[in-house]
C-alpha cells in the first residue's frame, strides 16, 4: 500500500489523532503562556527571584522527556494526567525566560511617565509594560510550541493522546507492511501541525503586537 | 524527541540552550553570574575565581543526595521477577555506559560536522546558500525526534546505526546555527583590521574569528550535549540501548522500580553533563572575552 493510499483509508483516524496533538499542544501552551508571564511578572523586578525563576525553568528543560514522563507515571498514572503535566513543565521555560527579558527590556522612562499621568501600578503593568514587552514573550511562546509538539509524540508512548500513537504504532509493527506509512505519516502530520502553527503565531503577531511598536 | 531545547526559529543567535536567554537580544549576556568584576585586574593581582563556590558544590550535592536516596531505598525495596530480572547481571551499569557511550560519539560528530560547515557557510563564496541551510534548519526543528529515529530505524535496521544517526542530525542545526551567528556576530572592523596588519585568510579565521565565537560554539556544544543525553533516551526504541531501556521496560511491563531507577539516573546523567558543560564553558571563554571596564 502506497503512502496516500495509506492516508486515505484511515484518514478518520490520523485527523482525530491530529486534532488530538494539536488541541493538547495548544491548551498546555496557553497555560504555560499565562502561568510563565504570571511568574514573570512576579519575579522580573528582583534580581535573585529572576535567577531563581530561570534557573528552576532550565533545570526542568534540562530533563529528557522520557524520564519526565517516566517519573510522573508512579504519581498520576498512565494517559492524559502525564502528558499534559509534561507538555506544560516543558513550555514554561522559554515563555518564563522571555517575560523577564522583555519585562525589563521595557524603557525606564516610560514606567516613569506611566507613572507620571496617574496610571497605577496594575495599569502601567496592563497598559504600558506587558504590550511593550509581548513581542520578545510571543516569541517565546513560538519556541514553546515547536518543542511541545515533538515532546507530545513521546507522550504517546505513556497512552498519551496525539500523533505519536501513529509513530509507536509503526515501531510496533517494525517490518510490516504499514511500519513505514503509519511512521510517515505520523511525523509528517506533526511537521505539517508545527508549520501551522507557527503560521498562526505569526497572524496573532500581526493581530496583536501594537501596531507603534512593530519593527 | 525534542528533548529539550531547540532552537529559535526567529533568532538564531540565542538558542534556548540552558544559559542563554531565549530573546533576540545580543549574544553576549550582559551580566554573567560568574564574570569577573570591571576594574581592569592589575597585573601581579590574582586573577579573580572565574567559577564560585556555590555554582562547584550545589549542583553535585544534590546529585549525591538524590543517588544516594534511590541506593538506600533500592537495597529495601521488594523487587518481583520481573523487576529483578530486568536489573540484574549488571544491566544498569550497562545501560548506563551505553547512554554515555552514544551521548559522546554522537556529540563528538555533532561538532565535527557542524562547526566546519558553519565556518563554510559563513565564507562569503557561500553565502548564497544561507537561505537554504535557514529552510532547512526550520524544517529540522519541526520534525519530532521520535519519528526522525523510527524512519531511520527503518530505513537502516533496529540497532546502534540508525540511533546515532538520528541522534547525530537532531542536534546538528543548532550547533550549525549557534557556529554560524557566532561568526557572524563578530565585529567587521576587527577582521578589517586582521586582514590590514596582513593576517591571510586562514590566519583570520583561526586566530581571530573563532577565538572571538567561542562562547556562542560552547554554547552550541552544551545544547548538542543536553540534547543528546535527552535523545539517546530514544534510541532504546531502536534497539541501541540506553537508559531508556530501562524506562520502556518499566512503562510497558509496569514496573515502577525499573521505570523510576532508569528516570532518576537519565536525569541525574543530564543535569551532571549539563553542569560539566557550563564549567566548560566559563573555563574556556578566552580571558580577553571577559567582562572587563
């Protein structure tokens, strides 16, 4: 069996698997997103809880997934639970890393004059430093995505959800007929995924970048 | 697997290595933990600890602490059939030398690979083919790590082979595109004026292009590294051993002792390498690379 024939006859399964991938990247993605600039946002005006915000973050990123996946397998069990509180673990870093370079990236001088026509501190933060400093975090955010969607595929193999099923149901079979095709089509569905996606970030980049800020 | 840290699509320049911001912002941080501080070091002083006591003795300790934890607690714990069977005559050790083993070969490839081509591509008669290494390189950091090392696996046999092959391409383009914004990032005056006192091509290159990339190389080396010890927890899919050996075995044959024994000791494996490679990196940054006035 060709490989688009192969795709045509389990079209059903391969796009619910690939709604699967994308729908759990996306939702660890934007929690990761708001939890990383929340601890951004909480820790950028101090020197020491920066570092420590980085360093926790890098150290986690240091881990290779599989032994992440493996270590949170005795504590909440196989499927889903690992999955997404990998997924998440993972994404943290770079959007944590860019809050605070961007957070402090923001000039001085317009904190000051924020703070000069009345605005409080909540406000200027609202107003004038996260719009500022969005562009270095969406960035981050990008990054986060691309690495989710390949850490997502190992997930698979703790029956987490996604395309990595199609990946370890090739390996399974190694040397039957459809190893190649479900192998093929499991990582090309993820490539096609990620391309998309950054597709998408860089449409929210237009939507949502202000426009006196954008290069 | 994409392990860890991939790289920035948008900027190159700053990996996601652990250490360096994941900003399109310079290369070179601006306050490094360990620098030494801004007055010009009179020459007969000692020259200040370029590494401190915190960052040697932290991250070892823990590591003590946590091995030493999962000893005590293996000598008591009640090991089944299964479990027994799947850790003894030595398979840890070996599972353990094999995770190294493919770790440093394929690290040792990386950078025998990628740092020449980065110094070729950066050579003006190739500049023309950036767009294309650019493409490709994107195209590279999409595709997951798992399935890059099934297609090999199939396309070569199960086996060692087709594992560091995988391993080796995975981590290729990021030490491809750090080697590249390194040398890119170097001041044009300063070659103008290597190539003015009569240095020849080659003489630019090597003593003073590279000299002044090296951070950004090591950099690349410590994510090639951190990347590799994740990867090569895959290549047990493909029959060439490793920790992840152990974690597979203890996933499908749920077994927790083997699973959690081969996940403490692939993370202890990284967290060590990345913190050999930080030393490193602050140990072989060229003195007159360092912070000063």
């Amino acid at each position: 069996m060709g490989f688009w024939d192969y795709v045509g006859s389990y079209r059903e399964r391969l796009l619910f698997d690939a709604y699967q991938h994308a729908s759990a990247v996306l939702q660890c993605v934007v929690v990761a997103t708001v939890a990383g600039v929340a601890i951004g946002v909480l820790t950028y005006r101090r020197e020491w809880a920066a570092g420590l915000a980085t360093a926790t973050t890098s150290a986690v990123l240091t881990v290779p997934s599989l032994a992440m996946i493996g270590l949170l397998i005795p504590v909440v069990g196989l499927g889903v639970a690992p999955t997404v509180i990998a997924l998440t673990l993972y994404g943290l870093l770079p959007v944590v890393r860019n809050a605070i370079v961007g957070l402090r990236g923001v000039d001085p001088a317009l904190v000051d004059a924020a703070k000069g026509i009345g605005m409080s501190r909540a406000r200027r933060l609202l107003r004038v430093e996260l719009p500022l400093a969005w562009p270095p975090i969406l960035t981050g955010v990008r990054v986060a995505t691309q690495m989710l969607m390949g850490i997502a595929a190992i997930a698979a193999y703790a029956s987490g959800p996604g395309l990595g099923n199609e990946i370890f149901r090739g390996i399974a079979s190694l040397g039957s007929a459809n190893a190649l095709n479900q192998v093929l089509a499991g990582t090309l569905g993820i490539v096609v995924l990620a391309l998309l996606f950054d597709a998408g970030y860089v449409l929210l980049g237009r939507l949502t970048i202000p426009r006196g800020i954008r290069g | 697997m994409s392990a860890p840290p991939g790289t920035a699509p948008g900027a190159d320049a700053t990996s996601a290595a652990p250490g360096t911001p994941v900003a399109p912002a310079s290369p070179y941080p601006s306050g490094s933990p360990d620098g030494s501080p801004g007055a010009a070091p009179a020459p007969y002083e000692a020259r200040p600890l370029r590494i401190t006591w915190r960052k040697l003795t932290l991250l070892p300790s823990l590591l003590v602490v946590v091995l030493v934890s999962t000893w005590l607690w293996f000598r008591h714990a009640e090991l089944d059939a299964i479990s027994a069977n799947a850790l003894a005559n030595g398979q840890v050790w070996l599972a353990l030398r094999q995770h190294i083993a493919l770790t440093a070969v394929s690290t040792f490839f990386v950078l025998v690979i990628a740092v020449p081509l980065g110094v070729l591509l950066t050579r003006r008669r190739f500049r023309a083919a950036t767009p294309f290494v650019r493409a490709v390189a994107n195209a590279g950091q999409a595709t997951p790590a798992i399935g890059l090392l099934a297609l090999l696996v199939i396309w070569l046999g199960i086996g060692r082979t087709a594992a560091l092959t995988g391993m080796i391409a995975y981590a290729v383009l990021p030490v491809l595109s750090n080697t590249m914004a390194g040398l890119r990032a170097n001041e044009p005056t300063l070659l103008e004026a290597a190539r003015g006192i009569g240095m020849s091509p080659a003489e630019v290159l090597t003593r003073v292009e590279l000299p002044l990339a090296v951070p950004l190389i090591l950099a690349g080396v410590r994510t090639a590294l951190v990347l590799n010890v994740g990867t090569a927890t895959l290549a047990a899919f493909g029959g060439g051993g490793g920790l992840g050996v152990l974690i597979t075995t203890g996933i499908t044959n749920q077994r927790v002792p083997v699973l959690v024994l081969g996940s403490i000791l692939t993370v202890a494996l990284a967290l060590l390498v990345d913190w050999l490679a930080s030393l490193a990196e602050v140990l072989l940054r060229p003195r007159g690379l360092e912070e000063g006035p």
